[in-house]
C-alpha cells in the first residue's frame, strides 16, 4: 500500500501519481488530511443537499467550505496542524446542521468520528482518491472536485473584497455531493464537470467585478523588475486585499514593498499606484522562488499558494502566510473579526534586514486586461483587417519546473511577428521578458493578469466576436496553447469547454488524473491535444 497517492497537478511522479511523497514537498501525512478535509466537505454537502438548505442561510459554512477547499491546492498548504484543525472545523459544522435537521441517514461521511490524528490518518487511508475503485469515475470525480478547487480560490479572493454569489455555494454543495452518489455514470459526471465550467465562468466574472469595484479597471503599466536600496517586503500569491493593507501598514514607515510572481498585475491597478513604496516586481515564476527569496533578504508574505519548501531555518523565519496558505515553523498572520490582518511584525523583521540584491534590471509591460484591450478595439480590429495581426494565440496558464516547459520560452521566440501572445498566469514568465516588439504599437505580448484574469481573455474573445459579427469564438483568428499546472487552471479549462472553445492544446503533458476513457472524450467531443514539436504546432496554429 502506497504512503499517499496524489495526482492533482501537473508534476504527478511518473506522469501517474505521487505515491511516497509530493514532488510539490508536502508529506504522505499533509496529502492524506487533504484528502480526509475533501471527504468531510463531501459529508457537509450531502446534509446540505439531504435537507434542502439554501446556500443563502449558511453564510459561516459556505465561507469554511470555500477555505477548505482552498488549502487543498496544490502548494498552498503544507501545516498539518492547520488542515487538522479544518477537519475538525468542518466536522463540527456537518454534526450541527445534521442535528438541527434531525437526518437519519447511513452515509459514512456525514457520520464519521475521528478522536486524534492517528485515527484521521487512518480514516483517511480508506477515502482518498483510490477508494472509488472505477477509473472512468474516478477520473470524473476527481476533474469536477478539482474544477471545484480553483473556483474556490476566486470565490475566496472575492469574498474577502466583499463579493459573494450563492449560486456558486449552492453548486459547490451540489458536486460534492454528487462525488459520493453512485448511481451517477460517466454521462452523468460528464454533464456535471461542464456545469462546473459554467459555474467557473461566473466565479470568474464576480473576482472580476470585485478587483475592478475596489481597485480600478488594469490599466497598461510598465513595472521596474529593479531594486532600490532600502528594506522591504516581498509579496507573493493573489490576494489584492492582503497587498492594500500591507501598504497601508507600510506607509511611511522607510518599508518598501515588491510583488512576487503571480502578484505582479497588482501594478496594473489605479489604487496600487499611490503608493510610492510599491517599487516593483522581484523575481520570476513561483518556482524559481527559493534562490530568488534568499537574494531578496527581507521578509516574504505569501497570501496563497505557490509555496516552495524553504530549504534551511534562515529562510523559514523570513516566511509568513496569511489566508489558505501556511507553512510549519513559519509564522502565520490571522485576520482580527473586521478582516484586519497586522502585519507589524513582518514590518519590524524588514527593518532589521538588507535591502534587495538586485537580480536585474529594466521595465516590463502589462495591464492588457478586458477593459484596457476593449478601449484599443479600433486598433485590434484594424490591425486583424490589414493583416498586421493574422493570428492571436492564447498562451494563459501555469509555469513549473520540467525542462520541457522550455517549449513555452521557444515557441514564443519562433512565433511569426504578425502574431500576438494573449496571456494570464505565471505562464507568462517563460516569455514575458523577451524582447518579441510590436504590430503597430500594440505589444505582441498582452498581459491580462493573474491566472484568475483568464477572464479578461473570455471576454476579449467574445468582444471581437461581436465586432466581426461571427457566430463562434471558434471562427476567430485565435488559437489556445496553454500550459498548467494546478487546480485554478483546470477551472480555467472547464469554462472555456463550457463556452465551446475547441481545440486548445495543453501541455506540457496531460493531466494523470484523466482516465484513457475521459481523456478520449475530450479529445473526440472538444478537440483537446497535448502540445508537440515547436516548428509543427506553429504552423498548424497560423495554418488555421
């Protein structure tokens, strides 16, 4: 019997699962109380469903089931005393709606007990992923739960700016608990994995409307990648209102503050620029993080994931997380019953520490979300009809370690100068840097965001649909190589099958938990392929 099996994200051991410990780092024992957290939310969902509650009156389950869901992402969250504490958490929730309904029911996940850690890490050997022993199933389940996974984290991130849409609990409850009913068949998983991408769609749209209501619409930014000599913070993950009130805490206090990997398009927005101890960006993709973080030399938050295991006890003391993240030994910033966090001591470490060792230097642009690229229609639309732009190839997605993602970096250096590179995501950091021009003005590069900005390029599609006056997003002139890695990008995949986008090619591998079966039918019913050579996947792309 295997440690653990964990097959959730691109970098599965063997392209089929990690079984002894998580190439991300996490132990047997943090992916085994995931996997007991995932079946306990599965338990509170068939009560919510058994007793007919709407989402609307369950605001304090709905919030923990979203968290939950969230600390289960892939290198978010490696604290086995936090993910513990969640079990018990959601275990409390599941009895107290369960007794207030008076259910009489014989599922084992809305009944279960665990005493100690020992007995969860039992328990969790018997309910994880293997435990559904059909693998078309297995598969099914496991793509819905992780769809599931990255809507939750843009539902988190809108919650926290106040924004909430309970169609989207009500449907987190509905798939759970579909994940635990075996009178459903493949047709029927089928039918609910797309569902999921609608549900992804307006998860996306409301993370949308919450970061543009509170921060301004993206605006084309170019952002310093130097350093100036005085201490600072270094700011990694997602999270917009964890970085506002870090500056908050910040200003005036001789503190600057860089952003770090995914949290980079915070340069984009009006609200940042005020703030004249936002110097920068530090850095690359998430995981080039560890050098990166020791030549910083202050302190690092991490509001979400992608957290590396630090490799020695100096880094781990400069490490700090907030929100769904967390690491052992490192210290972990709550937020007070308003939704104030304290960032004083992150503060207070800065000023003891050296300033930044520059890594390199120079500007980089970016800002091209849905409304910035939307006011430049005239040009777009100018450039598409004259043939200055024949093709735009959707490039959004995750970045990762594997030496075959160097294909990414190739592929935008070989791409034809009448094509344009629409991205979001840390995927972009293979080819955001290279000097690749213009059409016109128009940056071949345009950087929509962060992964949750995948949104922009939906609605950017659908824009020049409408000027072009086309009957699909598939007839415009734009083809989708995406990379992945984690659960945000395969929400981001559900939504555009969801919307009818055929023929996106993903890489750099498929992911391990799509069954031969699953995977043929999203081949056959959507056009899904894995990547290729350079030279031949370029030509098909301008071909079509």
């Amino acid at each position: 019997m295997s440690n653990m099996f964990c097959y959730q994200c691109q970098e599965a051991s063997r392209g089929t699962g990690c079984e002894i410990i998580g190439v991300c780092g996490k132990s047997p024992e943090v992916a085994n109380l995931q996997d007991l957290l995932i079946y306990t939310l599965k338990g509170v969902s068939q009560v919510v469903m058994a007793g007919g509650l709407e989402a609307s009156t369950l605001t304090k389950v709905n919030h923990e089931v979203i968290n939950s869901l969230f600390m289960t992402i892939t290198n978010a969250n490696f604290d086995e005393d936090a993910i513990e504490a969640q079990i018990r958490k959601m275990i409390a929730y599941r009895d107290e709606l369960k007794s207030s309904l008076n259910l009489d029911v014989k599922s084992d996940a809305m009944n279960f007990e665990v005493t100690n850690r020992a007995s969860m890490l039992k328990k969790a050997a018997l309910v994880g992923v293997l435990s559904t022993k059909d693998e078309d199933v297995r598969s099914l389940r496991e793509l819905i739960i992780y769809g599931l996974k990255g809507m939750a984290a843009y539902a988190h991130h809108a919650l926290n700016i106040g924004k909430e849409n309970h169609e989207i609990y009500g449907f987190v409850y509905e798939a759970l608990a579909a994940t635990q009913d075996n009178s459903l068949g493949a047709d029927d998983l089928v039918a609910l994995t797309l569902k999921t991408g609608e549900l992804g769609v307006q998860a996306m749209a409301l993370l949308d409307n919450a970061n543009t209501s509170m921060f301004g619409n993206p605006e084309v930014t170019e952002v310093n990648i130097g350093v100036r000599n005085r201490p600072a913070i270094l700011i990694s993950g997602h999270d917009l209102t964890d970085l506002k009130q870090l500056l908050e805490q910040t200003r005036g206090t001789g503190v600057d503050v860089y952003t770090h990997s995914e949290m980079l398009p915070a340069h984009y927005y009006p609200e940042f620029k005020k703030y004249d101890n936002f110097v920068g960006n530090y850095g690359n993709a998430w995981w080039k993080q560890v050098e990166e973080f020791e030549s910083f030399n202050g302190p690092i938050l991490f509001t979400t994931n992608c957290i590396v295991p630090p490799r020695n006890e100096s880094l781990r003391n400069r490490i700090f997380t907030t929100g769904a993240s967390g690491y052992p030994g490192c210290v972990h910033v709550e937020a007070d019953a308003d939704g104030v966090k304290d960032f004083s001591e992150i503060i207070e470490l800065a000023k003891t520490l050296e300033a930044p060792t520059e890594i390199e230097t120079g500007k980089i642009i970016g800002g091209f979300a849905h409304a910035q690229v939307v006011a430049l229609a005239d040009k777009v639309v100018d450039a598409v009809k004259s043939g200055a732009i024949r093709k735009f190839v959707v490039m959004a997605g995750c970045d990762g370690r594997m030496n075959q993602r160097n294909y990414y970096t190739e592929f935008a250096e070989k791409l034809p100068q009448d094509a344009v590179i629409l991205t979001a995501g840390c995927a972009k950091y293979r080819y955001n840097k290279l000097p690749l021009g213009d059409i016109g003005g128009i940056p071949r590069v345009l950087d929509a965001g962060q992964c949750n900005d995948s949104y922009s390029l939906v609605v950017i599609a659908m824009k020049l649909k409408e000027i072009f006056g086309l009957d699909s997003l598939n007839d415009l002139p734009i083809a989708y190589n995406i990379a992945w890695y984690e659960q945000k990008a395969v929400i981001v995949l559900l939504a555009l099958l969801y919307l009818g986008v055929k023929n996106i090619h993903l890489g750099p591998t498929l992911p391990a938990f799509l069954s031969p079966n699953v995977a043929n039918v999203l081949v056959e019913k959507f056009g899904i392929a894995t990547i290729g050579e350079v030279d031949e996947d370029i030509e098909l792309f301008m071909a079509n």
